[in-house]
C-alpha cells in the first residue's frame, strides 16, 4: 500500500455514507504497513488540516495501540493555540476510553 492509496482512502473515508466502511475495511486490510503511512501523515505537519482529524479517526477506529495513541499525543503537542490543544486532549482522553467495535 503506498502513501497515495492511503491518502485516497482517507479522502474516501470522509465521504461517509457506507464509503467510510469500505475505506476503513481497505486500510485495517492494509495491517502494519497502513498504519505506519497513517502515522507518518499525522506526524507531518505538512499534512493537510483537512485530512488530520480524519486520519485521528481512522488510526483510533482500526489501528488502536500504544504507537496510534503516542502519534495522538504527539500530534495533539503540536498545536499552537492552547485552547484547541486542550480540547483536542479531553478529545484524546474520550477516544481512549470508548469501546471500538472494529
């Protein structure tokens, strides 16, 4: 899988409407190699704004670990303004403690 293929995903996954579904089947079938382009892309702050909430997303959703969580906080450091750094901590803290159903 390259970096591309998991980019369009993502984008896919946005879409919602059943298409979140089969992209987010496509990247958990992507296993190891999936989630370290996921990583990568929420560790680059040149990635899109558009896509980072949505790659949070899908590494919570499919690829639940100590590395997704460590890239989660990581990424949530990396926030200039203070308060949507903070909001985006409870969000993390919320995310840690549901049940996933992947």
């Amino acid at each position: 899988m390259t970096k591309q293929e998991v980019i369009d995903l993502v984008k896919i996954y946005q879409q919602c409407a059943g298409y979140d579904d089969f992209a987010g089947e496509k990247l958990k079938s992507g296993a190891e190699q999936a989630k370290t382009i996921l990583i990568q892309l929420l560790d680059d702050p040149n990635t899109p704004e558009e896509l980072v909430g949505t790659v949070a997303q899908i590494l919570h959703v499919y690829f639940p670990s100590a590395e997704t969580y460590d890239a989660l906080d990581r990424f949530a450091e990396r926030i200039e303004n203070p308060e949507e750094r903070e909001k985006t901590r409870e969000m993390m803290k919320v995310m840690r403690s549901m049940p996933r159903e992947r």
